[in-house]
C-alpha cells in the first residue's frame, strides 16, 4: 500500500520512517515533509501546503492512496479530516469535532468534567480584569493557559502573582494570536508528567507506550515552555498499575463521551499526565494527535507493523486487532535546538555529521530542516531528534548523546541532561 503524511516536523519523519520499516509499505508521500523525508528511502515531498485541503485529497486521490495520516494539530482543527473523509479518503485523525479536545482547553475541561475525568480544578475567562482579580485570591503557584494552539509554548506555570499576572496581560494583549482571546487558569498539580498516547476507532482505545518528555529550554527542567526538548520511553513513573488507572479513568471515560455527543474520533488520544506522588494520574490536558517528541521514542519499539494499528483505526476494527507488540529496550531522543528557541532564532544554518551521527547507531529524526541545493539546512526552531535504543535507558542515552556529539551548526543548543528524573530515581 501507498500512504501520505501530512505534516512537517520530527513526528511525521518517524511516522514515515516508520511505515517504510514494514513490507507491507511501497510508498510515502508527505505533504510538505521536510530535509529527512526528502532523503529518506521509500518517500516523496510534495509541494503542497498544510492546507491546501483540496490539493492533499487531489493527490491522494490521483494517487489511489491507501490512508492519509495526519501528523499536527492545526490542520486537524481546522477540519482536515472531515474533508478529506468526504472525498472518500481513509484518514488516521480526528474530525474537527474531535480536534476541539486540544484546540480549546476550556472545552476540554468541560468535557473532562462531565466525564468525571480527574483533572486540575479551573476557571475559564474570556476578559483580562475578571482574570486577574480572580488571580488575587488564589493560592500559589498557578497555572495560566492560553485557550487554544500555540504549538505548546501557551502555558505558564506562575510562581508569583506578577508573573500570573503577566501571563493573562500577555495572552489577552496578543502574543499566541486568537488562541489567547480566552485563558484558563488552573490549580497547580504536584508530581511527576508524563504522556500517554492512545490509539482509537472511536469505540476502542489501546494505549501506546508510556513516554516522559522535558518541555522546558533549560536544565533542570528550568526556564520557558517549548515544544519539547527530549524524551524517553518507556517511564518507570508509569508502571502497569498507574496504566491500568490511566485505561479506566481517563482514556475509556473520554472516548466513551465523545462517542455519546456523537463525535467520530480516530487517531491518537494524547492524554498528558501528573502522577502523584502517591501514583494517582490527573489529566494536565489532552491532544488530538501524536506527541513530538514522544512518537520518536516510542515508534522505535512498536514491533506492530504500524500500518496495521493506524488502518484498524481508520476502519473502526480496533478490538479485532492482536495485542500489540513491543521491543523489550528503552529509548531516548535528544533535541537539537537553534539558539534563541523557542523565542526568535536564526535559519538557513547548514548542519554537518548527519552521517556520522546515524554511524554511532542513532535515528535522526528531523524537525526544522530542509534540502538546499543538495545539502540540509535548518529551518525551524526544534531542528533535530536524536534518538537511540539501548538494551537499558542507559545504553539509549549514551549512544544518543554520542551521536549528539556528531552533529554541528550555527546556534546549535540542546540539552544534557535528558533523563536526569530517570537517573536520579
């Protein structure tokens, strides 16, 4: 069979990596791809725009493709899958109706709430005075989000009220766009994060591998939110038993609401995580599509052929499909960043020893890239995932890190302590 990714960054280059791993696979066409698609054996770019609805179901079309997998969460709320599921395509994604569980946050609370999903206490404001003296009374440190997408840097976990403060000034005065035209502000939650991404037809729900990531720049977990910064899998804050809570209290109850409203949702439930100290799992908030970083790591293990779990989804056959099946090893991805992410940063950088960084026996997932002139060349702020599996998280992050060590260009920053939560437990 041929399919088509849609999307541009780390995830979509390990979702088509990983379809050409299987033989069931003859071809991938991404839509627009980046540098890795477009040197990847087994895979084409094409020139088309995230969306440009009309000309990715021309192409799939045109081209008899068998799944249309779509990789980011703007076009999915946009309605990418309702369109192109009328043109008679199979699509791996969420309707616009589904897409809404990440694309609002105070429609995912609500939703949580009716579902009696454990989640922070909140309240949800469309007007920055009501905000702030609503702030006054609360207890410290505070949660302030942005409504909608802003490609994980809307959240602002506020140690003093100033800071909570300049966080609803700075959402209501513009800086994430229309998706700040309405904040959420939330109770601090305690623990640990950790994701938790699902596969689901809309009636069945089967979790992947658990994965923990890093979202802030700096170490230690310190300084502004980014998309992600490195990742592992599989976490030992997750353990079968904390599973099993997150199967029965969270994933289940939501998939079982959204079919009742009657929204038709298959794809990647992402459930983000708090895990109490004393192993009870809170939802932080949910997103309609697979994680970046996490899908670099937890792809890697999948012994499933992916095509099969992606088409039962899309077909609604789910519960017919085998246990699925994973490499007993761990994995950890590394990301390499321009330097000013994710504020301003530079672009065009060229970037040296790819080869040899794959030669240490790393995947190189790229993100921000792209093919120049018969080179690669930054392009985005999170530019590249270095990923690697080990025999024990140990091995993975040594080998990642060695590979790291492969890598050059201008700006170039990551960070080197990936794991450390890990390594200090």
């Amino acid at each position: 069979m041929k399919a088509l990714v849609v999307g541009n960054g780390g995830r979509e280059h390990a979702l088509a990596w990983k379809l050409l791993e299987s033989p069931g696979i003859e071809e991938i066409m991404c839509v627009p791809g980046n540098g890795g698609t477009a040197t990847l054996p087994g895979c084409r770019n094409l020139g088309l725009a995230l969306d440009d609805f009309e000309g990715i179901a021309r192409v799939a079309l045109v081209n008899n493709l068998s799944l249309v997998v779509v990789g980011p969460e703007q076009p999915l709320a946009d309605g990418i899958a309702d369109y192109l599921s009328q043109q008679g395509l199979l699509v791996f994604g969420p309707t616009q109706a589904g897409a809404q569980i990440e694309a609002s946050k105070a429609w995912a609370k609500a939703l949580m709430a009716e579902a009696q999903i454990p989640t922070a206490a909140a309240r949800v404001f469309t007007d920055a005075a009501a905000a702030i003296a609503y702030l006054q009374a609360q207890p410290l440190p505070i949660v302030v989000k942005a409504d909608g997408l802003a490609a994980g840097k809307g959240v602002t976990v506020a140690q003093t009220r100033a800071a909570a403060v300049a966080a609803v000034e700075a959402a209501f005065e513009g800086q994430f766009g229309a998706a700040g035209h309405q904040v959420v502000i939330e109770a601090c939650l305690t623990g640990q994060e950790a994701s938790v991404l699902a596969v689901t037809d809309g009636d069945t729900i089967v979790p992947l591998m658990p994965a923990q990531d890093h979202k802030q720049i700096g170490e230690g977990d310190t300084g502004a939110n980014t998309g992600g910064m490195g990742t592992y899998a599989p976490t030992p804050v997750i353990t079968p038993e904390i599973l099993d809570k997150v199967q029965e209290q969270i994933l289940e109850p939501a998939i079982a609401l959204l079919k009742q409203r009657e929204i038709d949702y298959r794809g990647v439930l992402y459930a983000g995580l708090m895990i109490s100290p004393e192993g009870e799992p809170t939802v932080i908030e949910f997103n309609c599509r697979f994680g970046d970083p996490e899908t670099q790591v937890v792809l890697p293990l999948l012994e499933t052929p992916l095509e099969e779990v992606l088409l039962a989804c899309a077909e609604k056959r789910l519960a017919s499909l085998p246990p699925l099946r994973w490499r007993a090893a761990s994995a950890a991805c590394v990301v390499a960043a321009a330097g000013g992410y994710p504020d301003s940063y530079q672009k065009g950088m060229p970037i040296a020893g790819l080869d040899a960084a794959a030669a240490k026996g790393a995947l190189v997932f790229h993100a921000g890239t792209q093919l120049k002139g018969g080179h690669i060349a930054a392009s985005g702020g999170r530019v590249l995932g270095v990923t690697a599996v080990g025999e024990t998280f140990d091995n993975a992050l040594e080998t990642a890190y060695a590979a790291m060590a492969e890598i050059e260009f201008d700006t170039m920053y990551y960070r080197r302590d990936i794991g450390f939560r890990v390594r200090q437990s």
